[in-house]
C-alpha cells in the first residue's frame, strides 16, 4: 500500500477544516437554541473555535523507524529462539560474531549444559571458576546460569581478541588454554570447522 505522504496528509487536514467548519457552527446554533430553551448554559464562539482545532488538527504524526524484524534465531540450533535471541544481543553488545560463539559453545560441549575438566569447567562454554569467578562476580554474573554462563564466555572470548589485535586465531587459543601462543591447532580446527558448519547450514535453509 502507498504510504500518504505530508504533503497529503496536510491537504487531507485542511479539506477536514472546511468540512468541519459549517458542521460545527451548525451544532453550535442548534445547541445554543437547545440551551436557551433548556435552560443551560449556551457553547460560547471560544468553545466552538477550540473544538473545531481540536478535531481538526493539522499537525503530521511521527514516523515509527523499523528497524529491521527481531532475530529469531536458527532452526538448526538446539536452543530455543528466545534463548537465540538474548545471546545474540549479547554479541551485538560486545561486537562479536554471533556464529563465531555458537561456533565455540558446539566446539566446548555440543550446546549441552555439562561440567568437564574434572568438575572445573562449567556450561555451555565451560568456565573455570578457579579462573573466572572473581570476574564474572565483579560482572554481576553466575557462571552456573545458562545466559550468564554465554554471557561471560563473550566477555573472555572480547577481551582476548582485543588483547591480540583482532588475530581469531590467537584469541580462541588463548582462550581455550589461556596461552595465545598454544602450539595445537586441534580446537581452532575444530572451532573453523563448526563455524563452516553453520554458514553450510545456513545456505541450505
């Protein structure tokens, strides 16, 4: 459907005026005739002008800016779209590819909620709290809730990309041992290889 522009909107608001005018002065007569012979108070001119701006405001209503439609995450991904949705926002939050970091979640545990290393590594993102537990309390996080568990890997994963100038591959290494300098490349294939996963997917839709 075309949308009205101003330009008609304001033309469409002054054939209302003329419109309106003979209307209004008519219920004004009739009520100031209703008045007199009721005897209640008459509608004074003030009143008539009023209400004919009242019901004849020339004034354009905003425009509401869409910006685009709400994430709603992959269908391919086992973790409800809501849940999609939040961390997506925490990756817009934080700058960070929003595949890159459902790229390291299925490389740590699958999507699965679990506790490795032992019982050190916790969640989707396996967080050590022997390592990250001061941060994550001064951050107002709980590593052993599902969002915030994401929520402090984006944080970890942020921070050593800017602490290596933007080198991924020197991030996710120090990320994985916390030694960007880490000889293996076995989880940094891994992690490629499930983000080629996800745009593989991503075209098959």
């Amino acid at each position: 459907m075309k949308q009205q522009t101003t330009k008609e909107k304001l033309n469409s608001a002054a054939l209302a005026v003329l419109i309106a005018i003979p209307i209004c002065f008519a219920k004004v007569c009739v009520s100031q005739q209703r008045g007199h012979e009721a005897g209640v108070r008459a509608i004074s001119e003030q009143e008539a002008d009023l209400l004919i701006k009242a019901n004849t405001s020339t004034e354009v209503e905003p425009e509401v800016e869409v910006i685009g439609p709400i994430f709603a995450g992959y269908d391919f991904i086992p973790l409800n779209a809501d849940f999609q949705y939040q961390i997506y926002s925490l990756c817009k939050e934080y700058k960070v590819e929003y595949d890159l970091i459902l790229a390291v979640i299925k490389t740590e545990t699958e999507f699965e909620w679990l506790s490795g290393d032992n019982g050190q590594a916790t969640g989707y993102m396996q967080i050590w709290s022997r390592w990250w537990q001061e941060t994550a309390n001064a951050a107002g996080l709980n590593i052993n809730d599902p969002l915030d568990n994401i929520h402090m890997g984006i944080i970890i994963l942020s921070d050593a990309i800017d602490e290596n100038d933007g080198n991924l591959t020197s991030a996710l290494k120090q990320y994985n041992s916390g030694n960007p300098d880490y000889a293996g490349n076995e989880y940094i294939n891994k992690v490629y290889e499930n983000i080629r996963w996800i745009s593989d997917m991503k075209e098959s839709r």
